[in-house]
C-alpha cells in the first residue's frame, strides 16, 4: 500500500515536472521558479573565498595551508593568507580541502527502456553537489544516429544545470555521416570520447565491424573509445534461456548474464583496440573476469583503463533475490552487481592501480518505472544510483579501511579522471590557477545514506541504510557555496559546459609505436617469379 501511495505520488511530481510547474523544491526554501534570493548563489554570495587552516589534499601531495578564491579560480595556495573584509571565510581547521569529485560516468535525462531517467540535470547536479561531486561526464544517446541532433538535445536537457559537466558521445550506427560528425564532436562541441555498447541488442548494440570502424575514427580524431564490455547476442540466449525455465523476476537478470560474457568482452574490445593501437577506456567493470582482462592488458604495456563504478565496489548481488519486488528490482544493471567477493577483488584492483577511477553510472529509475518489469526481468530499466554517494562510500570503503592514502582518493574520485579526458589542471587538483571546484570533508563527522533524505528524485537507494565515517561538509561549485551546513543552495541554469579537447596523455607514443611497428615490417617481400 505504501509503495502503491508513493507510485501515485511520483506520478503525480512527474506530470507536474513535465508542465514544468517543478523544479523538486526539496532544495531549498523558495517556492516555484527558485528566485535567486532564498535559492542559492545568491546575487549578495560573495565571489572572493578564504578556506582558512585545512590539509589541502592533491593527488601529489598534502600540505597545511589557506586556499584563496576569487572570480571562480584559485589564486593562491599557502599558510597564512591575509584578506580584506569582503571576503568571505570558511573555517577548514582538523578538515581536509580537496578538489570536488569529477563523476565520469552518468546518465540524466537518458531516454532507455521506453522511459525516461528520473534525474535531470539539475536534480543529478543537485545530487552530486549534496556528495561533495562538482562535475560529471554525461552520455549523450545521438538522435535517429545523428550526433549533431544528439549533441543539441543533450544541450537542451543541460540547460538547467547548477555544476560543471561535460560529454561523452555514444556511437549506436555507422555510415560516412557519423564519421564526419565525430569530427565535428571533437573539433567544434568539445567532446573527446566515444562509447560503444557490446550490448543491449535490438537498441545500442553495435557489431565488431562496426567497432573496429569506431576506433580507428577513434584513433585519427585523438578521441577516447570507451566500451560496456557484454557479449550482447550471448546474453539475449541467457535471458531466453532464464525465461524459458520461468525465471521472470530480477534475479534472472543477474543469471542471463554472468561474469563471463563480461570477461568475453572485454578481452575482445581489448584485443581489437591493440589491433588498432588506440587507447581503450572499459566502464563499469563490475567482475573479477573483466577486472583481470585489463590487469593482463596494463602488465603487457597496453593503454587501458578501468573504471569500476560504486555499487559494483561495495554492493552483492544478494538484494536481487528478495523476495519484494521493488527492492530486487532496484539493484537492476548492467552487468549486473555480482556475488560477493568480486566487490573485494574490484578494490583490490583500485588500491593497486590495476583499476583508475571510480564512477557511478548513475541512472536512477523510480519504483513505477522499475515496475514496468514485474513480469520479466528483460522489461526492467537498467540502473541504479550513487551520484551523490560516491564519494562518501568509497572514503569509507578504501580510505576508512586502510586500502588507499587520502591523496590516492583524490587521485581515484577527481585528478584521474581530470587527466584522463584532458582537462587536468583545470579540473582535479587545488592549485593556483585551477578552476574553484573544492570541498571540505570532515573525516572525523560520519554519513548515513536514506532513500527519504538523499537528493535524487527516485523513491529508492541501493545504498539505502548505509553509514561511515567522513562527511563532505562544504562543497564550492566554480568559486560559489553550493553546498553547506547540509542545504543545497544552488539554481538552475547556473552549471558550465567544460569542453575536453582532444589527445590526452593516453596518446602519448601511439605514432611511435606505429612507426616502429610499420618499420619493423619485412614486408613487402621483393619477390620474383621463375616461370617453370
Ligand atoms: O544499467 C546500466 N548500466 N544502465 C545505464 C546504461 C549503461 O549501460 O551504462
Ligand atoms: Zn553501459
Ligand atoms: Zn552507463
């Protein structure tokens, strides 16, 4: 009966979100519209930051110093600064300063599945702001295979943003027309990676031949090719074969597609992005099968990266057999969460850098939407939260437990990922000239994770009930307090697009190697021909 209150509540939000008479108001105290003055950065919040007395923490180094802000970047990183009266002063005494978490891996306003993801742009930023996260990298799906129309809608979508954000492209065809396009991506929009999906087929599925195109395009543009390593023809044989055996309910989901079609995969995409000499970027990597393809990759010399995302790190797959509905239904994903043991592999591999950077994936459904599955598991839209998690999980289950430094967490929730799309030191670091995007944790405040107090609009939370140690109590968004004294205080159409320009460090070589490959060719054979 709760549930069924709460479908029809959400119905209720959505219809009225969809006239656009919402923005979700459990933001902020202002009433509809948001006006600037009781819904954050407001007009009177001043531009000029002192965060006084903190460890300032990079991935490189920890330091004791004041950190002062002006106009949105970083103009000075040491003890002791002196500042006039008008500036504003956030005490960071016994906290740690770090820049914000860079979430590369989302999906806000993703239509998949028949539907329509439950977070936007503003309530998936308002989300991550709550979490200590100030930029994301979203997918953008192209429009009928056009990446342009693609692009424009996804920059419509944006238009209520309040962080910083970025895009991926997905590539869902191939002709001439979306090779030229992925130029017009990189070299006009900003853009610098592709994903392919090796699954999901009938919808984003994508052949080998049309991979191997993609990242040779991938390649000569400088772009990242990014992969979701599943044998999709494989897992459409599981799933016939769950329902054949009357297995509709979430765990079938799990069943259809085991580790090993990950595994596959990913050893393929991995062997094709050799054949091609370009780098290959694996997302969530949520096996030991998957996880132990790129380990073999790195050791042999190969550009791989692998990000396994939160609920691959610290969730099993036992909540997909309960017997509620909509509790098994909202750890649906892909691949799915697997049986414990390859959570502790994952962080392992994350402590060893065997893995780089941690993502969310976040695509967040509500209970209704999840019930579009009740009677197969194949109807169920994949996804689940963390956007807003992220970072308080992974300080708790890797720095909390001894796995990681308190630098390697800014290394795996930010700076890595700030290097690997081109945008670092703009983005992931405390420096002077930087971007202002920080926040102040406080490591010896604790978390508790609750579906009725997250920011996310979905009804439900896969990390529902979990608590640990650390807090993200102030979070600065472009030299602006988004986030403090646990109030958002944020408005739509606030956020910035941040173009990633092309060739990274991961393309470092590549042309050496090809000509070292090409000049160590004996061949073609000179050869001549004796006529008998
Ligand atoms: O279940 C998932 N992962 N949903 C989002 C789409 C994707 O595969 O990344
Ligand atoms: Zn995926
Ligand atoms: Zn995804």
């Amino acid at each position: 009966m709760a549930h069924f209150l709460t479908y029809l509540l959400l119905s209720f939000l959505i219809i009225y979100d969809s006239l656009g008479l919402s923005q979700s108001n459990q933001f902020c105290d202002a009433g509809v519209g948001y006006p600037e003055s009781t819904c954050g950065f407001s007009s009177s919040s001043s531009s000029k930051l002192l965060i006084k007395g903190g460890t300032v923490l990079n991935a490189h180094q920890q330091e004791v110093a004041d950190v002062y802000v002006e106009d949105g970047i970083i103009v000075a990183v040491k003890p002791n600064i002196k500042v006039d009266e008008d500036v504003t002063l956030l005490d960071a005494t016994g906290k740690y300063v770090m820049p914000g978490g860079i979430d590369p891996h989302t999906h806000l306003a993703m239509e998949f599945m028949g539907t329509e993801t439950i977070d936007d742009f503003f309530s998936g930023q308002a989300a991550a702001l709550a979490g200590g996260t100030t930029m994301h990298i979203d997918f953008v799906i192209p429009v009928n295979g056009s990446l342009v129309a693609g692009f424009e809608a996804y920059k419509k979508k944006a238009k209520k943003s309040c962080m910083n954000y970025g895009f991926h492209m997905a590539i869902t065809k191939w002709d001439e027309s979306v090779s030229r396009e992925m130029e017009i991506m990189v070299k006009e929009k900003g853009i610098n990676s592709f994903k392919f999906f090796m699954a999901y087929k009938g919808s984003l599925m994508i052949s080998d031949e049309l991979l191997l195109q993609g990242l040779e395009r991938c390649k000569s543009l400088g772009a990242l090719a990014m992969v979701h390593a599943e044998n999709g023809d494989a897992v459409s044989e599981g799933q016939k074969r769950m329902i054949d055996l009357g297995i509709t309910g979430p765990e079938g989901h799990a069943l259809s597609r085991p580790p090993v079609l990950e595994g596959e995969a990913t050893a393929r995409a991995i062997r094709l992005a050799k054949f091609v000499n370009t780098p290959l970027y694996v997302v969530h990597v949520m096996s030991i099968d998957a996880m132990e393809e790129i380990a073999r990759a790195r050791k042999s010399g190969q550009k791989v990266i692998g990000e396994p995302v939160v609920s691959g790190l610290v969730l099993n797959d036992s909540g997909l057999w309960d017997p509620d509905f909509v509790t098994a239904a909202k750890y649906v994903m892909s691949p799915p969460i697997r049986e414990s043991g390859h959570d502790k592999a994952l962080q392992a591999a994350l402590s060893t850098g065997v893995l780089q950077l941690v993502g969310t994936d976040h695509c967040t459904f509500n209970s209704t939407q999840k019930a579009f599955g009740i009677d197969d598991f194949r109807k169920i839209p994949n996804g689940v939260n963390g956007i807003e998690e992220r970072m308080h999980l992974v300080w708790d289950t890797m720095v909390e437990s001894g796995q990681i430094s308190v630098t390697d967490f800014v290394r795996i929730t930010s700076t890595e990922c700030a290097r690997i799309f081109n945008i670092y030191p703009r983005k992931g670091a405390i420096l002077v000239g930087s971007d202002a995007d920080i926040i102040i944790f406080n490591p010896n405040s604790s978390f508790e994770i609750s579906a009725s107090m997250h920011h996310s609009r979905t009804d439900t939370n896969v990390y529902d009930g979990r608590k640990g140690k650390g807090k993200v109590e102030v979070t600065i968004v472009g030299g602006r307090v988004g986030w403090q004294d646990d109030e958002l205080k944020v408005v739509p159409g606030s956020g910035k697009y941040i173009e990633m320009p092309p060739f990274s460090y991961l393309f470092n070589g590549i042309d050496k190697a090809d000509a070292k490959y090409l000049s160590s060719l004996q061949a073609p054979v000179k050869r001549y021909f004796t006529a008998s």
